[in-house]
C-alpha cells in the first residue's frame, strides 16, 4: 500500500491481486468506482462513473502484460464526450524534471478517454526478444500531445494520426492490429524507457471525472476490445493441401495428410466426444488457514482451488462440491454438521463478466446448493466466514476482503443482512461467533482483536486491550475454551486468553433492577448506590508466553476440553491442559512444513494441514502418517508413466513428486536446487528428465530417486523434455529460443549433445526420425533429429505418424482454438493413447475435451472447471482411464476419469 495515493472521498475502492488483475481476458462491468492495483508502481485509477473496463493479457507468468482501461461513461448516462476540455494538472519525466503543460492541452477534447498501459514484472527487464511477444491495439489515434513541444522527453514518443498518411488510415479503417515491427518506431521506448509519469484530470463544471496517474501511458481514444475481436476466417488450399488460420493476424500454415486432402473440408461438422471427464481426485493445492474439518460421516472437508473437497481417510474416497466458479478462501461447518458455508473471490463468467464474490451454503450430503448469499454486497473476496453457534445456527457472519474489510451479519435462510460494520483498515484473519452468545462476534488480525456485539442492526466494537502485556504483530487465531474464554495464538508465538466478560459482584437494594450493557457498563434504573464490578470480555486474564517459537496459526479446543496449538516456525504442534500447562508436543518434519491448521478427529486422533500443502494424521506422543501431498508453488511440469498407473510433476517450489494413481500418494519425493519446470519419463520408465527454470535439467532414477546425470544449457526456463519413442534422443527446450538434442545410451543413463534449434512445443515421431516444433513466432517447424536440419519440403513429413500430439498448432489441433485467441491462451494439448481425444489446457482455468482429430474451426468440446486459475497441462495414463491437469497459481493437481 506503500505506493498507492489518496482517493478521492467519493470514490469507492476496489482491487484485485495481480494474478487475477492480469492472467485473464475479462471485461467488468462496474457501477461505482474504482482503484486498481498490482505490485509494482503502474496503474492507480481512481475512479468516478466508471461503466465499462476491458483487461487484456499480453504474456502471463512472468512476462509483460499489457493492460488497457477504457472508460466509455459518466454517471446519469452522458458520454465523457461532452466534456467540455481538458487539463494537465502535473506532468514531469522520469527524471524529476517538471515542465509546463502545452497550450494544447487547454483546448476542448470531445474524444473519450482510454488508457494503455504496459506494465512489467518488477524483477525482470523488457528485452527486444520479448518486446516481438507484444502486440499493441492501436485503432483511431487522437493526439493530446506532440512530442515537440516536449523536448525533453525523446524517448517518449506518442503517435499522431494524420489524415494525410494513407497507411494509418488504412489501418484505421480496417480496425487491424499492428504487429512488430511497429508502423511508426520507437514507440518500443515506451517499453523500455524509464517510468514517464502524467497526471491529468479530466473536468466538467460539476464533477472531476477522472484522476489517473499512469507510468509509461498512451493516450488514446477508446480501443476496439480484444477480447471479442474475431479472427481472420480460417482457408483451405486443397489444390496445395494446406489450411491456414490466423492468430493475433499471422497466418499458421498446417499441411493435410494425403490420405485426407480429398475428403477434407472446413465445413464438415465434428461431434462431440462420446466420452466424458468426471472429477476423480484432486490433490492438495494452495492452501489458507481454518479450512480443515471433520464431518461425522468420517470425511475431512477442505478446499482446493474452486473445488470443496470431502475426503473419507479410511477408502480414500473423495466427493467434491463444484458450485464455486474461482478460488474458496474460507469455509464453516454449521452446528448441524451437515450444512457448510464456503466464500469466494470474485469470479468471471463464461463470456467474461465479472461474477461478484459471495457466500455459497450447500448440504453436504446432497452436495445440493441451498443459499447464495452476498451477490452484489461484497467487493473482492469473502476471507472469513462462521456459523452462530448458540442460536441453532441461525446466523451466518462474513468479511469482505476490502480496503474497509466489511464485517457482515446475515440470517442465512432467509438470505437477508442483518447488520455490517467497518471492521478495520488492516487485515483480518478470522471471525467468529462466540459458543454461547449468538451475539458476540470476535475478529481478529494485523494487531487487533475486536469484541462486536450486535443489537438489532448495530455492531458495536469493544477493542481488546493487551495493556501491559507484548502487543503482537498479528493475531493469528481465535478459538473457545468450554467456559466461554477466547484463546488466541499470535504471531510472537503467545497464546493469550481472554475471559468471558461477566459480573463478578454487586449489591442491590430491594425493589431496584441494574442491567449489565454490552459494553460491561451498568445501567441503574434508580438514584441508590449499586456496586457492580465487572471483568473480562476484552481484557487478558491469562498468558502462555513462548508457547511457540514463532507464529501460532491454529489452536483447536478438543472434545475433552484440553487444547492443541500448532506453531509455524517450530513446526511442532502441542497440547495443554485446562489449566494451559504443555502436556505433550511433537513436530512435524521439515519436508511437510509448518503448521497452518488443525482438526479434531477420533478419540486421541488430529488432523494437522500444514502450509506446504499436506494433511497429516496425527496421534501423541509422536504418530504422524500423511494422507494427503501437494504442491505450494506454480506448477507446470506433468508426465505420465509409460506403462504403469503413475505420474510425475515438477513445481517450482522445488520439489519433485512422483505419484501412484490408486493410493494418491506420493511414491516418492525429491527436493531440488532450482524451482521444476517440466518432466518427461523414459520409454522404459526407468528414469525420468527435470527441466528447472534455471537452464539446468536432470535425470533421476524412477526406482530410488537417485541422480542419475546433471546438464546446463543457457541459463533460461527448460520449458520441455520429452525422450524420443525410440529412447535413442532426448530433446530439451530451452527458453532461450533452442532445442538441445542429446542422443541416449545404456538406458538413459549417458547422454552426449547434439544439434539446437529453436522451438516451443515439440512431438516426435513414431519412428524417432523427425521433430515437430511450434515457433515462437506460431511457425509449424519440422526436423530431422540425426542431423537437426531443418526439413522444408512438406512431402517428407506431411504423411508421419506422431507419437504424441502435444504441439497446441497443428493440422490434427487447430480446431480447439477459440475465435479470437491470441496464441498464449492454449497452454497445452494431449491426444489419448488410442487416438480418439484430445484435451486442452486453457488460460481461463478450463479442460476441455475434444474428438481427435480436431481439425475444424472451432471444434465442439466438453468443459470443465475445477481450476481456479491457468491450467498449466494436461496429460493422459496409459491406459486412457484418467486425465491429469495441473494448475499454474492454484498449484492443484486434478484426477479426472475418462468414462
């Protein structure tokens, strides 16, 4: 928040986290204002009137994006085009140096406005080659400024249309994109030079508009969106036995098979696949605090990305809820312990309109939705949800993850708020009802615990007071003890517990009445002397100092009224007495983490859910078994066993899992130096290949784990290793725009170095002869791998069978493209063992199921959600029975059954 200025009094804030800011394509529609932010420094727009905003994605991960803002409104439905002029209230250089404002800029402006911003990741600099990824929309310029009169400012240059060049308005008038290399140069400076900063205002006599101030901005007039631009329609050359598409205006040229160049035609309609997906199994993902409970039907409830997970321990069974459309961040059991409440983030619709976040209160027997609550009430993510308790339940209270962090409080059933108060400016981790008080609220966070009572529609805050004791950084927790006293565990590893507030004495003369309020005040309804001392509710009346080392992030009361505490730092989990003396301890081991929530099971049983993503079951003195593993950082690299029911991925949290299909458990993991990228097994399945994203690969031995050989190629992302079907090569994609091709022996133990090319995507064929590659540029390359020539007459490779069918462009693929793509919005393909589907990976969080081949426009699919972010890659078993997909920030792995 360090960077972010003052808004305007009247305007509203609302923020999303960059990745989901910049990974989609997304049109929001908002009726008030708003502020956007990232991490780095760029866009703060403050905004009054705001109706229509367009967000492209030009590169995701950590490349530059491209953001554009239009603004095509004002309140009470007249066009920014009314204004009556415009003004520059600031303009300087990057520099420091200020400057007047032209003259020009004083003069009527009867053009909306539109803002087109480049924004880059703050550790990685915008070279030349990734500049050629970009593309620019850049339709009806109007210039505001002219570089003349801005001397200083050489390296910012801002286009200027003119009727007289023929060229611009030709490209004007056909509303084409400009592709690298630029029309009018220079303008890659805007990318590369320092941060320009202008602010302007844009004013009417009644009302200030517009406040933006924008690093490295174009101003142009409002952009044709691309994200419902329709591409060029795709060709067929049956006379040269090709079809050409576009992507992005640049034509893809993939060459028929002979036996198919007669009967071919784009009009020929596919089916859908006779098969579906259904969710098997996901696998541990991101994870939050307090999402791990028990159900009385034996089953642990927690949440993965969109998806609720209820997992039976003792079959290792899981059912899941799939009402969510984007990522759950909070989850409460109701009383009954069949009822659950689950909040969102704020999500996206099929055709890009913003879904707001809300509350989902579903059966967990039926998996049926009962209540939707919140629509339209909260801004940015619901984080913090919890049931009454001492009223049946009949009360539901939530926080919205705004700059004012919103408490609510809502009869459920009826779908209909009771009350919100602000809760507080800085961060909220957790609020709950109080056992016994249907209303007592307590919330805590970022140095607060607040005691709320409700009365009628009112809120009413009562602030804990740490007085003489150590004011922690955070409060990480909060549970119950059975007499009603708060326990809260903090950041410098103290538990605190606050006593239930009550009336410790008073005296009363006869015929006279005193009521205690809810702020522990005592109302005398008569003029004689009543003493009433009170004590408790927001004051420490007990400490259990360094009862971890470092942060504590859960505490659990148990059954029997003792208590378990899990520690992040320490990662030990301990348990105490009623009297808070420690009892018994034990600690988790490095590899599975720290502590991040705990869960009682059966008699003498924990569930402990730390924050790399695992659930442990746990017993004193020292008994911890995991049942469930994952990932905790984005995950690209999938491959499947060649022939047996197995799998392998790489993330870049650095670790290395190889799993079995049955058990869903790890066989094995391995830790490495450098963050995985992407995997490839053997043919024989007696090794495997790691790319990092460091330019380093590996080979380990599927069987022990063991290293079996190390190699450097540049020192850029191993996007790919894939072993040719042969086992005699192994090719290795490099972000450094090469394919190194290694030639293999004494079963893929010795490798020796070969020839590179550049390449994106690769697929070998059958006969371990040849490459296919994608280009960066969306070329279809092919290779022959002894020589690592380039092939150029398409006779000698149009007719190969393929191995694998992973290249996202081909004559066998082209059909799962959607109109409009932009060529990144496909992460990956995989064509199943038997030839008869195929399934992608999208940017927009889908799988989607397609006949192979897929070679017609826009080829019909089955869709499934479940990811909350990219889908990373996907990849069939051997035997076709399951897909696997894997997710980019939501680090999940999801098991699907193909039936």
């Amino acid at each position: 928040n360090s960077f972010l200025p003052p808004a305007p009094p009247s305007s509203r804030s609302y923020l999303f986290p960059p990745e989901e800011l910049l990974e989609d394509v997304v049109r929001l529609r908002l009726s008030a204002a708003i502020s956007l932010r990232t991490r780095f420094p760029v866009p703060i727009l403050p905004l009054d009137g705001l109706q229509h905003l367009f967000l492209w994605r030009g590169r995701r991960g950590q490349e530059a994006f491209l953001l554009t803002v239009a603004v095509t409104q004002r309140p009470g439905g007249k066009s920014l085009q009314e204004l009556t002029h415009w003004k520059a209230t600031h303009w300087r250089c990057g520099s420091g140096s200020g400057k007047r404002p032209p003259a020009s800029m004083s003069a009527p402006c009867t053009r909306p406005l539109a803002l087109l911003l480049a924004v880059t990741e703050a550790t990685q600099s915008i070279g030349q080659s990734r500049l050629q990824q970009l593309d620019l929309v850049l339709l009806q310029l109007q210039p505001l400024l002219q570089l003349e009169e801005f001397p200083q400012m050489n390296q910012f240059e801002l286009f200027r249309e003119s009727e007289s060049d023929p060229d611009m308005k030709k490209e004007r008038q056909s509303n084409s994109l400009l592709q690298p290399p630029f029309a009018h140069q220079r303008c890659d400076s805007m990318l590369q030079t320092p941060a320009v900063i202008c602010s302007l205002s844009a004013v009417s006599e009644r009302q200030q508009l517009l406040n933006a101030e924008v690093h490295s901005a174009f101003l142009l007039t409002p952009m044709f969106p691309l994200a419902v631009r329709k591409s060029k329609e795709c060709t067929y050359n049956a006379e040269d036995g090709y079809v050409r598409m576009f992507l992005r205006g640049r034509p893809v040229t993939m060459h028929v098979p002979d036996q198919q160049r007669d009967s071919f035609s784009l009009d020929q309609k596919v089916a859908l696949p006779e098969k579906k997906l259904k969710l098997h199994y996901g696998y541990r993902g991101r994870d939050c605090r307090c999402n791990l409970y028990l159900l009385p039907t034996g089953e642990i409830v927690y949440f993965n990305a969109s998806v609720v997970v209820l997992y039976n321990t003792e079959e290792q069974q899981q059912r899941h809820y799939l009402g969510h459309n984007d990522d759950v961040k909070c989850l409460s059991v109701h009383p009954d312990m069949v009822t659950i409440a689950t909040g969102q983030v704020a999500g996206n619709s099929k055709d890009g309109k913003l879904l707001a976040p809300h509350v989902r209160i579903w059966d967990s027997v039926s998996l049926n939705t009962l209540h939707v609550i919140g629509m339209g009430a909260f801004d940015r993510a619901v984080t913090c949800v919890s049931f009454s308790k001492s009223n049946g339940g009949s009360f539901l209270c939530a926080v919205d993850d705004a700059n004012d962090h919103i408490l609510s409080v809502w009869n459920w059933q009826k779908e209909k708020q009771l009350a919100e108060v602000k809760c507080s400016n800085d961060s909220v981790l957790a609020a709950v009802f109080h056992p016994m008080d249907t209303n007592l609220i307590v919330t805590c966070g970022k140095s607060h615990i607040n005691f709320w009572t409700m009365e009628g529609n009112t809120l009413t805050k009562r602030q804990g007071l740490f007085e003489k004791h150590e004011k922690p950084k955070y409060v990480l927790c909060v549970a119950f003890a059975e007499n009603g006293d708060a326990i809260t565990g903090d950041s410098s590893g103290n538990l605190y517990i606050w006593a239930k507030g009550r009336v410790c004495s008073f005296s009363l003369m006869e015929g006279h009445s005193v009521n205690v309020g809810s702020a522990n005040v005592c109302v005398c309804a008569c003029v004689c002397v009543c003493v009433c001392v009170l004590s408790g509710g927001n004051r420490i009346s007990q400490v259990v100092s360094g009862a971890h080392e470092g942060g504590i992030f859960s505490v659990c009361v148990l059954k029997d009224g003792t208590m378990v505490s899990g520690g992040g730092k320490d990662r030990k989990v301990a348990l105490w007495d009623h009297n808070y003396r420690k009892q018994a301890e034990m600690e988790v081991g490095e590899s599975l983490g720290p502590v991040r929530a705990l869960a009682e099971g059966k008699p003498g049983e924990l569930f402990v859910g730390t924050t790399k993503n695992a659930i442990i079951r746990a017993a004193f003195p020292d008994t911890l078994t995991p049942i469930v593993q994952g990932h905790t950082d984005e995950l690209w690299g999938l491959d499947v066993h060649p022939s047996m029911d197995q799998f392998v991925t790489c993330s870049q949290d650095k670790q290395v899992h190889l799993w079995d299909t049955s058990t869903h458990q790890p066989l094995w993991s391995k830790t490495m130096e450098d963050p995985g990228r992407s995997a490839g097994f053997h043919p024989s399945g007696a090794v495997l290949a790691v790319g990092t994203m460091t330019g380093r690969w590996l080979v380990l031995d599927t069987d022990t784990r063991d290293l079996v050989s190390m190699h450097t190629d540049g020192s850029e992302i191993i996007s790919n290793v894939k072993y040719s079907p042969d086992g005699n090569f192994l090719a290795v994609a490099s972000h450094d725009n090469f394919v190194y091709i290694y030639a293999v022996s004494e079963s893929g133990k010795k490798y020796s170095r070969g020839h590179s090319s550049f390449v994106t995507h690769l697929d070998w064929s059958a006969d371990s002869q040849y490459l296919v590659t994608n280009s960066g540029d969306y070329e279809i390359l092919y290779w022959e791998a002894s020589s690592g020539k380039h092939v150029t007459n398409m006779d000698t490779v149009r007719n190969l069978d393929w191995a694998t069918s992973t290249c996202t462009l081909s004559f066998s693929a082209f059909g799962i493209w959607p109109d409009g793509a932009d060529g990144t919005d496909i992460n990956a393909v995989c064509r199943s063992h038997d030839g008869s589907l195929l399934a992608s990976a999208d940017d927009f969080g889908k799988v989607q199921l397609f006949s192979f081949p897929c070679s017609q426009p826009r080829a019909p699919s089955h869709e499934y959600g479940g990811h909350s972010s990219h889908v990373t890659n996907v990849a069939f078993l051997h035997d076709d029975s399951h897909l696997i997909s894997t997710g980019g920030k939501d680090t999940s792995i999801l098991q699907w059954v193909v039936a």
